[in-house]
C-alpha cells in the first residue's frame, strides 16, 4: 500500500464514521412497532465495509480470513469456514458426511440420520437432497429441544448420524446425546444457527459435535447481512467441507492463490491424465458457496460486539420470564435444562390447552398492538405442503420406514409435542436492539389480553 493510498484510505473512514454518526447514530427504528429480531450495527461495521470495498477485492480475502481465524478462537476451534447462509452450512456439513474421503464412516444413500419434525426447514432438507432417510424424533415442551429418551429406540443399524438445532439458542442435552453418538458410532452435527454464545457445562455450543454450523442473518447474534459458518476440530472434515464449498475442487489454495500444496502438477487421480492442474480436480459433487469480503467485514467488527449481544439476549430473557411468570397457568414458558446457559435468539411462548384463548387469538392481539411475534419455525414440519408433495422416505421414532406422501394422521400422533408446538407456540423477541420500555410493554400487553380476555369470558 502506496504513503498516498494509505492517506486517503484512512481519511476515506475518518468521513464514513462521521457520516455514521451524523445519520445513524442513534440507530432509528419505529418505534410504533416492537421488532421480534434486528441487527445492531455501528460505525466499526460501516468503516470495515467500506475498506473492504477500497480492496476492489470481491471475493474472500483478508478480512474473511481474519473472521474465520477470529470465530475460530472465540469458539475453542481448530477451523472455522465461511459460507453464503446457515442454510448452506448445514447443506455442507451433511454433503462432507457423504464424502468417500471418510471410508467406511461415508454416509451413504439410505442411511439414517436422527432429527426433529419441529424445526428449521433447512436442517432437514440437506438430509433429503442427500438421499438419506430423516427420523423424526419429538421434542419437549418448554425447552422446545430433542426429547433424548426417545432416540435410543429410534435407531437402526442404518442410524449413521444425529443433526438437531438447538432451538432458539435453547441447548439441548448435549451430554447425554453426545454420549449416546459416542456410544453408536454416529456423527454429531450440532445446528448452532441460533445458538452462538451458549454455553453447557461451562463450554460453547458448536464444540461438542463432529461438525456445527453457524448463521449470519440479520435476525442472528451477529451480523453480515447473510452468511454463515461451518466448524469442526478435525482437519480432514475442514479440507471435505472446503472442497464441497469451492465447487468440489480437490485443491485447497485460497483464491487468487496458487500451488499452496507445491505440487501443483504433481497428481493422478480418478482417470485423468497425470500431471493434471490441481487448481482444476474436482473430488466432490460440489458448489461455490462462499461470501465476498465486504460481508466478512462486517462479521469482524459485529465478533467484537458478541460477548456484549449475548449479556443483552439473556438479560432480555430473563426480564421477559420474570414479567410473565405469573401468568403460567395458561402459558408454558421456556426454561433451559441443567448445566446450560443459553444465549436467547427468542422466548418462546406455548399456549396450554386449558386456557380459555388460543395462540391466533394472543398473537393477532400482539400483532395489533404492534408487537413482532412468529412462529416456531416450521411447527411439525411433516405437515408443511413441501413435505407433502415431494416424495421421499422417512421413519418417525421407531415406525417402519415410510413414504412421506402415505403419512396419516395415525403417523402425527407419534409426535404429539411437534403438533402442539405448531398449534399452540409462538416466540417474541429478545434481541439487544430491545429497550426496557419494550420488554414492559410486551409484558403488559399479554397481561392485558388474558386480563380483557378472562373478564369477558367470565361475563359472558
């Protein structure tokens, strides 16, 4: 970098702080409406953003190598691999199980891999694309997680892995499951989209498994707009998932980067001539799945910020708890299990069955009131049109193996938790952009529903 480059530069973010602090500073949001998530951004972010944009460098370059580095120590990790979204972390942490790299441990078409019907679309999609047989275990209510006393009796000698997210950065028994994976010989793929921060026994969620996988969308604990991550401890899972990540090539050089391996023309794989250009065998089915370095950016100056975003999500959490702990005579409210402590990317809500309102009736008056509420992710997602109309084969607990298109009603009440989940649940938000006056008025505003609610119905 030129004495004048280097001038300019520094002015160039000297202006973009400034310009932060004269239009966004504070950060406006409406206040009318009380968001159920956000992104909270300040000027490291826009400064960052804009140096990387001074690169002209498009693609991942030194900022994204400083985040993954950066990730990777906050975490306890050897390895941390960005990505476009948590969605395509999860689609690479399942594809690299079905590398021939891993031998006999390679997942192969119909093999099972233990799940849960409530969750996130794209945690059991990947499982599908890959021609593996999901098996769909229930959950329970109030930590809205895995019921791990149920996967014993669910496997098979086709059981080859466990993919569950830790749901609304609630953590599930990751002792018990870890020790069961260990025990059957079954990868662990920790779904940590939701959950960064977490913690069981002391440790961060996303280091207990073979595999995790982050996600960087603005609902998320930090930001880069969209993004994500995959981690692992182990070196050759890192070099699988790279390959499938950089369009399945063999290689490992960085972009704009050649012959890291000094042996650049020194292989003969598969029935290529030998000598071949490394830069170009490809040894997996891949894609091009990675993130530009304005995003990587972006993600750097939010890592900052995580330890402070986190202290805020629990805070919110525990404000929200103790404001409706009272009203638990008709509402589940969330709890986590022992030994854990999460980082809450929500607080779920589960309307109990003899209350004398239903979850539409309590979220449409939220909604009235300008309060952001959502649902539970996909509810029991085995309902859900997508999983209707394409056809594929699937096992629920320890049923039979089955087509999705011949499930009953007989098949749902194998999973009676993921139904009431999808009938009667909801969350709300807690992320840190959310001032003590909101939580207040999320509090006061449920009060005052069921309050109206019981007098009216009383009257009548």
């Amino acid at each position: 970098m030129s004495f004048l480059d280097s001038i300019l530069r520094t002015s160039i973010k000297a202006l973009s702080s400034l310009y932060f602090y004269l239009v966004y500073k504070p950060q406006s949001r409406n206040k009318n409406y009380t968001p159920v998530s956000g992104k909270v951004l300040g000027n490291q972010e826009l400064s960052n953003m804009i140096d990387a944009s001074l690169d002209m460098w498009l693609t991942t370059g030194r900022f994204n190598d400083a985040f993954e580095k950066k990730l990777a120590k906050y975490l306890g990790l050897r390895y941390a691999l960005t990505t476009n979204s948590g969605s395509s972390a999860n689609l690479l942490a399942i594809s690299a199980l079905t590398s021939p790299k891993l031998g006999d441990r390679a997942l192969q078409p119909g093999d099972e891999v233990i799940t849960v019907a409530a969750g996130f679309p794209t945690t059991v999609n990947p499982i599908i694309q890959n021609n593996l047989v999901p098996v769909f275990i229930d959950v329970e209510l109030g930590t809205n997680n895995i019921d791990h006393s149920q996967i014993e009796a669910a496997l098979s000698p086709k059981t080859k892995a466990v993919f569950v997210a830790h749901t609304l950065g609630n953590v599930y028994e990751l002792e018990k499951i870890q020790a069961l994976c260990k025990k059957h010989n079954l990868w662990l793929v920790e779904d940590n989209c939701d959950a960064l921060g977490s913690k069981y026994l002391g440790q961060y969620t996303g280091t207990f498994g073979d595999i995790s996988t982050l996600s960087f969308y603005p609902a998320h604990h930090i930001t880069m707009g969209e993004g994500g991550a995959v981690l692992t401890n182990d070196p050759l899972l890192n070099k699988i998932i790279m390959s499938y990540r950089d369009w399945g090539r063999d290689c490992w050089c960085p972009p704009g980067k050649d012959n890291t391996c000094n042996n650049r023309f020194g292989f003969q794989m598969g029935a290529l001539p030998e000598g071949y250009d490394h830069k170009y065998i490809y040894s997996h089915i891949g894609y091009n799945l990675k993130i530009t370095d304005w995003q990587a950016a972006c993600g750097l100056a939010q890592l900052d910020k995580l330890d402070e975003f986190v202290q805020a999500r629990i805070d919110n959490f525990d404000y929200l708890h103790n404001g409706l702990k009272d009203l638990e005579e008709y509402l589940i409210l969330p709890y986590a299990v022992e030994n854990a402590n999460p980082s809450w990317f929500g607080f779920p809500i589960t309307v109990k069955d003899n209350a004398p309102f239903n979850k539409l009736e309590l979220t449409k008056y939220l909604e009235e009131k300008r309060i952001g509420t959502r649902q539970v992710f996909a509810g029991n997602i085995l309902r859900q049109p997508a999983y209707r109309t394409t056809n594929f084969k699937l096992r629920i607990r320890d049923s039979k193996l089955l087509e999705s298109k011949d499930l009953e009603d007989e098949h749902y009440t194998l999973l009676p938790n993921s139904d009431i989940i999808m009938r009667q649940s909801f969350w709300i938000g807690t992320w840190p952009g959310l001032t003590k006056q909101d939580l207040d008025y999320m509090i006061e505003t449920i009060h005052n529903f069921i309050h109206t609610y019981l007098k009216t119905s009383t009257f009548n």
